[in-house]
C-alpha cells in the first residue's frame, strides 16, 4: 500500500516538474505537449467513436515572451498578402541578433482570418510562416533551425468579425 | 515515457457515442408550387409505441425538400391506413396531391414490418405499395427509405434522404474540435475523431464507408483515413510542411491532395494501392482544393497563380491546364455536379465583399448566386445534384444551411451549443 501512494507521489512531482519546466521555459516542450503519441493511444471503438487526446502548447505567450525578453514575437500580414513590411523586418531583424547567438529551434506558426477558405487559408498561413523564415535565413539562421507550420484559420488569435480580429489573426508567431 | 502517459491519461477525453441531433432545422425557403401531400400516421398494432414515428420523419423530409408541403396530421379529415380506407374525393376537396398510408407490427423477436402506400389523388390510383423489415434501431433508416422511393416516384429523381453527411464541430473558442457523421437530417450524431487540435477537410470515400480528413494531432497537418464502422484508422502522409485536403477518385483508388513538401503547395495524386505519389501541378503560387470531376479524367483545384484564388482543371494524366473561373475577385474550393454539368463553389465579386455559393453551369456558361448569407464556404452537393449543404455564420456563430441547386429551396442547420463547419455530403450509401 505504502509503496504504492509512493509511486503515486513521485508521478505527481514529476508531472508537477514537467508543467514548471514548461512554464519556465516554454521552448524546450516542443513535443512535451503535444501528444505525438496520442493517435497510438487513441481509444477507437467499434462504432466508429474514437477520441484521440492532444496537449495544448504548454509555452508562455507571446506577450509575456516579449515582456520578458524586449523582442517582438507575433508578425502580421495584411488580407490575402504575405509580404512583410517595414516594421515586420526590423523586429525581425532584432530577434536574428539574438537566434545567431543561440542554438536550437525555432517554429514558425502561420495564421489567417475567417474569410476565405479553410484549405486556402492553410497555404496561405504556410506561405506567411515560410517569408518569416526566409527572411530570417538571409539574416543568417541556419534553415535546419526553423520548423514552419500553418493553422490557417482554425486558431484564430481573436474570435470577433470585425477588421481588428482580423488583423490580429492574420499573423505568424515564433515560437522559441 | 511515464510522463507522457500520464499526460495522455489527463487529456484523453471520454469517447463520445451517438448524440441526439446536435443540429437543428430551420426551413427558410421552399418551392414555389410544391406538390401537396398528406402522411397520415401509420397504423401499429394496440401497445406498440415505437420510439421513433415513422410517417413524421417521411413527413419531414418530403416537407425539408422542398419540393413538398406536408399536410398537419390535425388538418387530415381521416386517417386510413390502407388503400381500402382511402377516399379519393376527400383528399381532394382537401387539395391533397398525393396521400401516404401506412402500417407497422413488431413480432416476438423485435423485428418491425413496416407497410407503405402511395396513392395519386387526382388519378385515383396506388402507385407505390411496399413493406420493409428491420429492427427498432432500423426504424429511421426505413423512414428515409420511404422519403426517397416517395419523392423518386412524384419528381422522377433519386431521393437522397438516406445519405449521410460529416462536419466539424468546433467549441466557440476553437480548442475542442470533433469530427462528426450524422444523418442528413442531423440526427443520429455521431463522434468520429475528438481533438483538442484543428481537424479540417472531411471527405468521403465513393462507397460511403470510410472518411478521409485532416488532423492537426500531432501539431502538424496529416491526412488520415478512418473506416467509419470500426474506427481503424491511418495516417497517409507525414511530409514536412502541407498534407491536406484529400479527395478520393470516383473509382476510389486515388486520392488527390495538397503538399508543400518541395517548398510550395501542389496537388499530387496518390495511387491507394501502390502507394506512389505523383504530382499533377508544378507552379510556385498556391494550388490546393483538388476535387475530381464525376468521369474521373480530371481534378479540378483553386490556384492563385493568377494573382487572386480562381478554379483551374487539370487532366489527371497529362496535367494539361484550362481556367475555368474567371468572374470575381475569389473563387475557390470547387466540387462538381454529379452529372458533370458544372460546378459550385465559394464566390467573392469584388474585394473586401462577401462571400457566396455560386453555381457554374459549363454548357449554358452561366454563373448563378445561390445563396444571400455572408461568410458562405465549403459547399457540397447531394449524390442525386438537388440540395448543396455548405457552412455560413450567423450572429458571428458557425452554422450549416443547405440550398437547392435552383436556389428556391433554403434551409439552415444550426448547431445547440457548439459551431459546425465544413460539411461533406456523402454518396449514396447501400
């Protein structure tokens, strides 16, 4: 009995530390959360129910990021466009400064708004996240560094359908 | 490893099972002149109180149509149900086209019989005489059978009550999201995938037994296939960048997609059975969306290499390019006519306007604007062409609507609690 709270106790504290060391540094929980291995463990039953369990993002959010660290982490893009404007690259150009001085990997996560077609809108997040990372490769960052990924529009920033949502969800965020 | 399981444990969520109907109908719109019948409340035997009411389900898809107007059980100056209790000058005084009779039993063993007539009224004549078996839990297939061999009979085509469609339902702050299959009514709701992350795309195989769609899962796009009866499913794809929006061949043994894998999205076709992979587009814009046409040559796709998203058709062998969209600012995610005879998809006129489901008639050239909601995607076609299911917002919430493919007919799908998106009607299921 005794050997078993035991165990439970340790379980606790790792899964306690696990939660800290993802809150603390946010980067190195690039698969911690993510539940890689969820479609293994997915229960599927026989009619034709399944449920398959994934983590969210256990990293802290760009504006804390940003307070802590001066650097700008979220990049926006204007309706259907990806180019990065004037602004866009002297943040970027910020964080290259600091990435050379670093290793490690970075992803990318492109976004869009509502409008338009989900499909589309994921080739066109993937295309925002690849000029972020474009950019930060002529800055020097090593390409084998940079995962890009496009959400499209299935993770939108802010709910509202309005042209400040949408603004604010026409974006890509670095993840460190 | 541990630590992982124990992560796993905490957010698995509990396997979901059939719902009631998460979905809801609104009929907004019907025909002009719709043919008037009466389903008049089947017999059962004394005592059987069968859990779903077979002639109000025919009632409401014959009404759900369209094409129909059903009449109120409390308007019916009798209610026969046999062609020996059916007096033809009643129902016409009472301006019924058509009325629908039936009967049911249950024996010992819980199998129901279910009896049905049609009689013409101006005719004075039977024209449909059936009966159907099944168990309790059949009860709802066999309704939609009668809708469909009753709306066969009087428009001269196909009913299409028994299919099934797919959607995703998504909480309103977009971190559940399920995939779900139900009745083409909405009821009969049933869980397929649950996740905390995106599923987009479903689409379904040409048998109607197997669903394909994308899931985020694994923070990054994959294409599964799941078999619907069993659960058993497979990831496809595991490319680096996209792996998204399949669509299965008519034949069902390729399957056309999106990837990104060499720098820029392309369509590729999959052969199922050898599992090669070839590619049909080879441009530095966006191509994605690929939907084949009914005869299987060709797989049409948005491509923006025209500097705005436009419709463009592939032939499946030789890639050879023909633009077939060429009105508006933003045409995309095309799917075909059953017959080939055209296309509907999502329609922008001009920059910064709203969004709608057009229909592109090839022979006449023609673009028809089928719908007045905004936000208007993701349309699909029932298997005999009649109704287009598509996802719209309404007060800023996802909901379904469907529209007649002569936009006379309207009605909307909105969901209880959750937002629902992205519907796929499926194939005629057999």
């Amino acid at each position: 009995m005794s050997t078993k709270s035991g165990k439970w106790v340790r379980l606790a504290a790792v899964a306690v530390l696990v939660t800290l060391v993802a809150a603390c540094s946010g980067n190195k929980n690039k698969n911690g959360g993510a539940g890689a291995d969820g479609a293994d463990g997915a229960g599927i039953g026989t009619d034709g129910a399944s449920a398959v369990g994934t983590g969210s993002d256990g990293g802290l959010s760009p504006e804390e990021m940003a307070a802590r660290t001066g650097l700008q982490y979220v990049f926006y893009f204007d309706f259907d466009q990806s180019q990065l404007n004037p602004e866009t690259r002297a943040a970027l150009d910020a964080q290259a400064a600091v990435m050379r001085n670093q290793a490690g990997p970075v992803r990318l996560e492109g976004h869009c708004d509502e409008r338009g077609t989900p499909e589309y809108n994921l080739a066109l997040g993937e295309r925002r996240a690849k000029a972020i990372a474009n950019y930060l490769i002529l800055q020097g960052i090593d390409r084998g560094r940079i995962e890009t990924v496009s959400y499209g529009e299935e993770h939108p920033a802010a709910l509202g359908q309005d042209e400040d949502s949408y603004q604010r969800n026409r974006r890509v965020e670095l993840k460190p | 490893m541990m630590i992982r399981a124990l992560f796993l444990m905490c957010c698995l969520l509990s396997g979901a099972a059939v719902q009631a109907a998460e979905l809801m109908i609104e009929i907004t719109q019907g025909s002009d002149d719709p043919t008037k019948i009466a389903v008049v409340p089947f017999g059962a035997t004394p005592g059987l109180l069968p859990p779903d009411a077979v002639d109000g389900i025919v009632s409401a898809d014959l009404q759900r149509s369209g094409l129909f107007e059903a009449m109120a059980v409390s308007d019916m100056i009798a209610q026969p149900h046999e062609k020996s209790q059916v007096f033809f000058t009643d129902w016409r005084q009472q301006g019924a086209d058509y009325v629908a009779v039936g009967r049911m039993t249950r024996d010992p063993a819980g199998l129901y019989r279910v009896t049905y007539e049609l009689h013409d009224v101006l005719r004075q004549s039977q024209v449909l005489q059936e009966t159907v078996n099944g168990s309790e839990a059949q009860l709802r297939d066999i309704a939609h059978y009668i809708s469909d061999k009753i709306y066969e009979k009087v428009t001269g085509i196909k009913g299409a009550f028994s299919t099934k469609i797919a959607y995703v339902s998504t909480s309103s702050d977009r971190r559940s999201f399920r995939l779900i299959k139900a009745d083409a009514d909405g009821e009969r709701a049933l869980t397929i995938l649950d996740s905390n992350e995106p599923i987009l795309s479903p689409t379904w195989a040409p048998d109607g037994k197997q669903l394909a769609y994308v899931s985020f899962e694994d923070r990054r796009p994959r294409i599964w296939r799941q078999v619907i009866a069993t659960g058993q499913r497979e990831a496809l794809t595991n490319f680096p960048g996209l792996n998204s929006a399949p669509a299965w061949s008519p034949d069902g043994r390729r399957m056309a997609m999106v990837l990104s894998k060499d720098g820029n999205p392309e369509i590729y076709v999959l052969d199922l059975a050898t599992r090669q992979f070839t590619r049909l587009t080879n441009h530095f814009a966006i191509d994605t969306e690929p939907t084949w046409m009914p005869d299987g040559r060709s797989v049409i796709f948005t491509s923006d290499r025209g500097g705005k998203p436009q419709i463009y058709q592939a032939d499946a062998t030789t890639g050879a390019l023909t633009r077939l969209t060429f009105e508006g600012a933003y045409n995309a995610r095309a799917r075909p006519m059953p017959d080939g005879s055209g296309i509907v998809y999502t329609h922008r006129a001009e920059p910064g306007g709203p969004f709608h489901i057009a229909l592109q008639n090839f022979k006449r050239n023609t673009v028809r604007i089928l719908t007045e909601t905004i936000y208007d995607e993701s349309p699909s076609i029932a298997p005999n062409g009649s109704m287009i299911i598509y996802a719209t917002k309404r007060m800023g919430k996802g909901i379904l609507a469907v529209v007649s493919v002569d936009a006379n007919v309207k009605y909307f799908l909105p969901a209880a609690a959750r937002e629902v998106r992205e519907p796929a009607w499926s194939p005629y299921v057999r």
